[in-house]
C-alpha cells in the first residue's frame, strides 16, 4: 500500500524593528532615571474601520446617575419547580418522547395540548421535573430511554423512515429492536452495504454527523476492472472533485484479493464520496460495503441483522 503524503503548510511572518530617534540629553534629565520601553503590539487585523474606545474609570460609573435607558431590560421569568430540583423543559420532555420535534412541540404547547400534574400549560419554558404527570392530548407520556442498534444492512433497502414509492426502507429490519422510536445515523445508498446506526440520542446523531468531528468509515469496494498502480496513487494523494478537494485516509488492495477489490478508510460525508471517487478514474463501482463506522464492526453480525450496542462499544462513541 503506497504510503499516503501529508502536506503540511505554515505561515511564515517577518516583522521588522522600528528605531526611533535618540532625543538628546539635557540638562533636566536625570542620569539615574532609567529609560522605559513600550512594547507595541502588531496589530492582527485591519482597524481603519473600527472606532476607538475609551476606558472609563471603574468609579465614574458610581457617581453618575443611573437613569431609565441605562437600565438592562429585564429577562422573562422561567417557571421554576416548586420541589427545587433540577428539570428539563417541557418542549425538550415532550420531544424526547418521541411525539415530535421540539420545535413542533412549542406549538402544541401555545394550543393548549399539554398538561402538567392535571394542569394545562401555555407558557414557554415551563420546567418539568421527575415524578410530574405529563399528559399530551391527554395521553401519558414518558421519556424515552436511549437506544443504540447497529445493523447490517443488506442491498434494496433505502434508508429513510418511509417512502412514498412504496419500497423497502431499512426502518422494517430494526421494526422489532426497540419499542422506542429510533432514527439513523446518515445514510447509506439503496444498493451499498454495511454498518447503519439508529438512535433515538439526537445528541450523538449530531455529534457522528458533523463534518468536524471527522468520523471515520472503512468501505470494500468491488470495481468493474482492475484498480491501476498509478490511480491508487493519484487517490491517496488527493484530487479535486468538483471544484472540492478529495481527501482520503488510505487506499490500498484487499489481502489475498484480485485489484479489483479495494479498501478505503474516509472520514468525508459527501453524499456518494466512495463511488464518485472511482467514477472521477473511470471505475464503476460493482458492491460498495461499509465494513466499519466510527470504530463499530460486523464481527459477529450476520446481513440483515441488528444488535444492540455493547457498553464498551457505547463508551467509545461518547468519547469521540
């Protein structure tokens, strides 16, 4: 496996000393004075524009009426349980059930659809703590427990939570995993394979979403020809796709395989990256196969099955 060059750029910056005249020396000045230096900082960007502020003494603001308009406006009450301990609000409650968003939430509540311990609640911001009684159209409802199910997804599934085409989505393989009602985690092609996760954490959704938290994935690709020496090369050392430059982790032939099959680790979340990548070279893609996500295997996890996530395997992903 060719070994994958990194470019590492730094700024260089050059300042130049600033030499001022030596004033010369009278009379008055005192010999045993030493001189003093300032230093000046360089500015680090451009201030033309900016105004300059003044620094008022700490007591000026004592001694100076404070009148009306100086006066902070005053924030809106938050509805405080009267237990004293600590809650969530009642949109965050609602949504964490699995009714509905929270924004949606907010306006269920404005309507008048939620009560709290057999009294309606209006306002915004309500807190609800444990042990309250939290009825939605008048039904009980409760926060969810979190759940995390990692499935193998096989081919000629779509993964969406339904389709108005009528065809198979991958919400059908994990229907019986959970009686709370969870998402996936991205996306997988309706013809790729491989690692999907589903939660109904939206916080650890979010976090193995973002392009900042650089997520690792490791895909088998099975191309209609022979991967060359040289374009095996030209993809480790990255390429621009779309006016976008492609970075891959690594690329190399799968052990004991023809070059036909090939490894790519890749912490991108462009839609379609790993098969835009060999279609840029003139391959097509045959299988594509998510073998790992975010350091989750299919060891022991036969196509078409789910399971739940261990607690060690839980540990990790919160750490990342």
């Amino acid at each position: 496996m060719p070994k994958i060059k990194k470019m590492n750029s730094s700024k260089n910056s050059s300042g130049g000393r600033h030499q001022g005249k030596k004033k010369p020396q009278t009379s008055a000045t005192k010999k045993s004075e030493p001189k003093k230096f300032e230093a000046k900082k360089k500015p680090t960007g451009n201030f033309k524009d900016k105004p300059a502020f003044k620094r008022e003494s700490p007591f000026s603001k004592k001694e100076r009426p404070v009148s009306r308009e100086d006066k902070p406006t005053p924030k809106p009450k938050q509805v405080k349980p009267e237990n004293g301990i600590e809650g969530i609000r009642l949109n965050k409650y609602i949504s964490n059930s699995g009714v509905c968003s929270r924004r949606e939430a907010d306006v269920y509540i404005k309507a008048g659809s939620a009560t709290v311990n057999g009294k309606l609640v209006t306002e915004m911001g309500h807190i609800v703590t444990l042990g309250d009684e939290v009825r939605f159209d008048g039904s009980l409802i409760n926060q969810e427990q979190k759940r995390y199910v990692l499935l193998n997804k096989p081919k000629n599934f779509i993964t969406t939570m339904e389709d108005e085409r009528g065809r198979k989505t991958v919400m059908e393989l994990v229907a019986n995993a959970t009686k709370e009602r969870i998402y996936p985690v991205g996306r997988l092609d309706r013809n790729t394979t491989g690692l999907l996760l589903f939660t109904n954490d939206g916080e650890l959704a979010k976090k193995l979403t973002h392009p900042k938290s650089n997520i690792q994935k490791i895909y088998h690709a099975s191309l209609d020809k022979k991967l060359s020496n040289s374009d095996l090369i030209k993809i480790s050392e990255g390429f621009m796709l779309d006016e976008k430059r492609v970075i891959v982790d690594d690329i190399s032939y799968v052990v004991n395989q023809p070059k036909t099959e090939v490894g790519v680790k890749i912490h991108s979340g462009r839609n379609r990256i790993v098969r835009r990548i060999f279609e840029h070279f003139d391959y097509s893609v045959v299988k594509l196969d998510r073998v790992i996500f975010a350091g989750l295997t299919k060891k022991d996890l036969p196509r078409g099955h789910w399971r739940h996530l261990t607690e060690m395997e839980l540990n990790t992903l919160m750490m990342l």
